[in-house]
C-alpha cells in the first residue's frame, strides 16, 4: 500500500519553537504579514542550528500567481493582506507601477491622491533637461507645444493655443534691442497687438502696414470713423480721392476691390472709355439701398435715412429683424425736406446708426429704360445732340408701337427719365421672327400700323388674277457646249419631268431657269419648246427655292414670255380649269404647252393638206405618162 510522509503540522497561530536540521513544519489557515496570522499558510525548515526559517507555503506563491509582466488588476485573494509579486515578463516590464501616490502607467506619469501634486526636484543644482528638438506639449491634444529648435534657428519655440497672463502678471522684457523695422527689436510680433489701455512710446512710432483707429481719426479735413470715409464739418461737401502722387489730378488709377455702391442722385464718369465685365447690365433697379442717419428707438414707426430721392408711398423696406413683420414692412409715407419715411408698424426694438436698409420699389413710375448718348453732328455747342435706344415704357410719339416697345431715337428730348424724338435707322445683317409669328418663304409687308408681318406660305397660295406674288426657283445648268436660248423658252428634262423658262436669252454653255419645277439632273438630255437639244446637263446649281416674287397679271399680261404667244382664250379656259389644282406659274407653263401643241397640230393638218394635194398631182401626172405611151 502507498505510504504517506507527513510533516510536523499545526493549525495554530505560531511557528514551531525549533526543528532539528532538515526537518520541516507547516503551519495552515489564511497568513498575512505580521500581526496573529504572520506564521500561517507558511512552510518552515530548521537548520543546522535547530532555528526555524520560513522556506515557503501558499503565502507566498500566491502573491506569484499571475502573468508575467501584469500588475495593473491583479488581485490576491488567498493572504488577508491582499499582497502581490512583481513578475517581469520576457521583456523585463510590467504594465503598471506604483510608488507611494505616483503610478507609472504606459506613457503616462499621475499620481494618485486627490489633487496631488507632482514634483520635479532635482537634487543640488541639478536640472530637469528636456533634450534639443523634443517637444513638451500641454492639454490632452497637445495644444501648447514648447522645445529648443537646435535643428534649425537655435531658438526656444512655442506652438498652438495662445498665452493668456492672469492679472499681476507683469511681462518685463530686460533686452535692449533697437528696432529698425518690424522684424528687429527687443521684441518682435509677426501677428496684430491688441492693448486695452494706454500706451506709451518713448521713441519713434514707425508704421509700414495700415493704422486701425476704432475710436475714428482726422486727418486735415477728413474723417475716418468706422467704415465711414467723410468731411468735417465746415470743409464742404466734396471728398477727393487721388491716386496722382502731385493731387488732383486726372491721372493714376484708383483700384476698388470689391462691389461699387453709389447712393446718390447722380453718377458722373469723365473718362473717355468704360470697361464693364458683366454680361448683363441692368438698369432701373427696382432695389436701392438706404443708409440709418440717426439711431431708432424700440416701438416707433419713423426712421432718418440718407436719402429719400425715388422712395415712393408702398414701396417696402427691409434689412433690419427690428422692423416690424419679420423686418419686413411698407413705407406709408415720406418726407423729402427731414428724409424720415413713415412705416406700418413699430419696430420691436432699436436700429443703430449706420445701418443698410434695402428699399423694394412697388410704384410705376412710367419712365422709360435705356441708354442715352452725346454726340456732336458739326461745329458748335448748336449741333450737340443726344441719342436714345432702350425700352419706351408710355405710348410711342410718331408711331403706333405699342407701349413697353424697343425703339432706337438719334436725335432725342429726354424730360424726367422720358425719351420722344423722330426714330432712326436700323443697320442689321438680319432679323428673326419669333416661332409663330411668320410663314416659311413668306414675305414680310407692312400692315396699317406699319407693324411688319408676314404672307401666307407659298404652299398655301390664294387664288387671284393679279398682282400676283409668287414663289420661284432659279437654277443654272451648265452643259458641255454651247446651247441657244431665247427668254421664255420651254425647257423641259425627259425622263426626270423637270422643266423651267429660260431667264435671259444667250448661246452659251451655261443657261439660267427660272419658275423651275422638279429636279433637274446631270443623267438625261434636255428639250426647248419641245426640240432636243441633244445636251446633257454636267452640273445643275441652285440659286434659290422658291423665293417671293411678283409677277404681271395673267390677263394680258407676261411671265418671262410676250402675251403673244400664248392664246389668251385658251390661257382663261386653262386657268378656270386648273385654278384650284395648280400654281399660277404652272398655268403658265401648261398654257404656253398647250399652245405649242395647238400650233403643232395646226402645222401638221396642213401639211398632211398639202402632201395631199402633192399625191393627187403625182397621181395625175402617172396617170398622163401611161396614156401617151
């Protein structure tokens, strides 16, 4: 059977009072380090002076019992002291180390007492050193930043938020540096400096930037208070602004950056030439700025403006949450000797001086839009004229365009923004209808007002028996010799059916037609009043389709061709017949044809007559040749 080998053992709260050497002894229960349980749960071996040493137990190696390297956590709930053993883990670490109220953790150095302090003190004359180029950063987000740059200026640099000195706190600046511009001194600021009180300079004031005045400035007779630029009183009304270095005069450029905002009455421009970017010019602004003159009080419905010049009854006015209705309300009246407007409403609160109001105009004040120009017809101040075009807003003088028409007047009157004068020419390449407003290859005439419109299409003609205004096509076909050609000559395509009147008489090999229908081609040979001309046509070129014009009457008179060729009888019996179905101009054409044919048949009945009556002579003669023989 197995056999167990026990040690001197003890349940009490004392060690063995002696061992003899090598014999061991334990002492169970929970131990802890000193006090009654100082001997528990602890191992003890006597040595060779039979003294009882502790070599062990469960005390101790359950301050062990974690991972290597893990403090931060770890908890030891078999000794009553709670005690634990620093295990360094193969990197010789710990993730965690306290001493007294300090505790070393990661990156960070705390301490652990409410509101504890930590103090850096070197010993003697020691010092903390932080080493060349090695920031010390303040706040969680490192917002301040110090370090000694070695790298590159070899100077002690601050970076971040700003420095903000409590009051009593005096800034002495012990160097004596002078200053011979703004980047050398005792102290140099690359930034603005703002000084609440006063301050005072023992040396020269040298200013190479811009001096901000809040407070305002006078400088001779102009003053310069917050964004306002003005004169004194007593020095007039007139504020120059020269960029000439020798003053007032009309060189130099004076260079606005940003919108031009003229209040007044009037704009003047003396130069000779204007440039203007903008793709849109637009006159007669419906909105106007007006500027507060005096404060306005909570609860009032008067208000001093600047002007008044164009502010009419009804208009609205806005720019302020303090007016009435969301800060927007109506002026109810006006007066132009105070320049108080009177509002609907109270204002909920005050208005300061120097506020933009915004002026919507709502009244028609009938006056035309449009630029009017200066110009001299000859020698003298007599022959100055003004021009006008643009927009004429009342009933036209001269003419019967209706109101709120384009008009363009050379020599104008203009009275109170209202222009009248006789109207002048217009030169242009050409001009487009609106959609609707014409007919494809109508012509356009003049109606009763003298309101230019347009006919009817051509494919839509009208039925008439003069003054015929119609459509026609001109063509050139060329042919590879010459062909002789007479005006009003028939010629007719084969095959292709096109046909068209000879323009102009010529031998040439290039002949003009006009009053052409179909499609001539460069495939098939040609006739001239129904005679081949043994030609083929090599290039066939459109002048223009079916342009408007006019032509003679139909009855009696002539269409490229003289009345006498045509049989006017049958041209009316023709003309009644195919009225509703053709052209005027294929009437024409038919009724020239028809002629033709009539004349060909005529021509062909006589000579059948007159080779009848060669047969019969012939038979006669036969016939007395074989009686005498």
């Amino acid at each position: 059977m197995a056999s167990i080998i026990r040690i001197k053992r003890s349940s009490g709260t004392n060690k063995p009072a002696s061992l003899n050497w090598g014999e061991l002894a334990y002492v169970t229960g929970i131990g802890s380090y000193g006090g009654t349980n100082q001997y528990k749960d602890r191992i003890f071996l006597g040595d060779d002076g039979s003294n009882v040493n502790p070599i062990g137990g469960y005390y101790y190696t359950s301050m062990m019992e974690h991972s290597p390297g893990a403090i931060a956590g770890v908890t030891n709930t078999r000794n009553s002291d709670g005690g634990i053993v620093v295990v360094l883990d193969s990197s010789r670490k710990v993730d965690q180390w306290n001493v007294d109220n300090l505790r070393l953790d990661g990156n960070t150095f705390s301490s652990q007492n409410t509101d504890g302090d930590i103090v850096l003190d070197p010993n003697g004359t020691g010092e903390i050193n932080v080493v060349d180029d090695t920031y010390l950063s303040f706040g969680t987000d490192k917002d301040v930043k110090l370090r000694y740059d070695e790298l590159t200026d070899n100077k002690f640099e601050i970076e971040g938020a700003d420095w903000a000195f409590a009051d009593g706190v005096a800034i002495n600046i012990g160097d004596v540096t002078q200053s011979s511009d703004k980047d050398t001194g005792a102290l140099v600021v690359e930034g603005g400096v703002g000084i609440e009180k006063n301050l005072n300079i023992g040396g020269n004031v040298t200013i190479s930037g811009v001096s901000t005045f809040t407070g305002g400035v006078v400088i001779g007779d102009v003053r310069i208070e917050d964004n306002v630029i003005s004169t004194i009183p007593g020095s007039g009304n007139v504020l120059y602004i020269d960029p000439y270095p020798d003053g007032l005069s009309n060189e130099g450029t004076v260079v606005i950056k940003g919108d031009l905002q003229v209040d007044g009455t009037t704009t003047s421009i003396n130069s000779t030439a204007v440039t203007i970017n903008d793709s849109i010019i637009i006159l007669g602004d419906v909105t106007s700025a007006r500027t507060v003159m005096s404060p306005v009080s909570s609860g009032v419905s008067t208000i001093t403006l600047d002007s008044v010049t164009g502010i009419n009854t009804g208009d609205t006015i806005q720019g302020s949450a303090s007016l009435p209705n969301a800060g927007l309300t109506t002026i109810t009246s006006y007066n132009s000797s105070t320049k108080i407007i009177t509002i609907q409403g109270v204002t909920s609160s005050g208005i300061v001086t120097s506020t933009q109001l915004t002026i919507t105009h709502a009244y028609d004040t009938n006056t035309d839009r449009g630029v009017a120009f200066d110009y001299n017809t000859s020698n003298g101040v007599a022959n100055n004229k003004t021009g006008f075009f643009g927009y004429i807003d009342g009933t036209n003088t001269g003419s019967s365009a209706p109101v709120r028409s384009w008009t363009y007047i050379p020599d104008a009157t203009i009275s109170n923004s209202v222009a009248i004068g006789t109207r002048g020419y217009l030169d242009i390449k050409g001009i487009y209808y609106q959609t609707g407003d014409f007919s494809t290859h109508g012509v356009v005439y003049f109606d009763s007002t003298g309101l230019q419109t347009s006919t009817n299409d051509p494919a839509s003609p009208t039925i008439t028996s003069k003054q015929v205004l119609t459509a026609i096509t001109e063509i050139t076909l060329t042919f590879g010799s010459a062909a002789s050609v007479t005006t009003g000559d028939i010629v007719l395509q084969d095959t292709s059916g096109a046909y068209g009147i000879v323009k102009t008489t010529v031998n040439s090999s290039t002949i003009t037609l006009v009053g052409v229908e179909g499609t001539f081609t460069n495939t098939y040979n040609v006739n001239k009043n129904g005679a081949s001309l043994s030609l083929i046509p090599t290039t066939v070129t459109t002048i223009y389709t079916n342009k408007p014009t006019w032509t003679s009457t139909l009855d009696g008179g002539t269409f490229w061709f003289m009345a006498s060729e045509v049989d006017v009888n049958l041209l009316i019996s023709l003309y009644n017949q195919k009225v509703s179905q053709l052209s005027n101009q294929n009437i024409l054409l038919e009724a020239k044809l028809q002629t033709l044919i009539k004349d060909f048949e005529e021509e062909k009945n006589l000579l059948l007559e007159e080779n009848l009556n060669l047969q019969e002579k012939y038979d006669v003669l036969l016939k007395t040749k074989k009686s005498s023989e």
